[in-house]
C-alpha cells in the first residue's frame, strides 16, 4: 500500500511537471514567433 502511494504521488509530480514545461515551452515559441511585440 505504501509504495503504491509514493508511486501515485511521484507520478502526480511528473504530470504537473510535464504540463508546466510544455506550457513554457509553448509560450517562449510563442515570443519568438513574434505573436507578443515585445522583447523578453
């Protein structure tokens, strides 16, 4: 039971993780693209 837990709440960690770099991923292409006008 326990190690399912710790394995379940690692694997939380890394969805979360995941989607945040995507998502900054997704925005610093978005800035060089030149869809914001402004400098970083």
């Amino acid at each position: 039971m326990e190690v399912d837990k710790k394995i379940k709440k690692k694997n939380i960690f890394t969805a979360i993780g995941l989607i945040v770099f995507i998502l900054l991923l997704f925005i610093f292409t978005l800035y060089n693209v030149g869809v914001f006008e402004r400098a970083i």
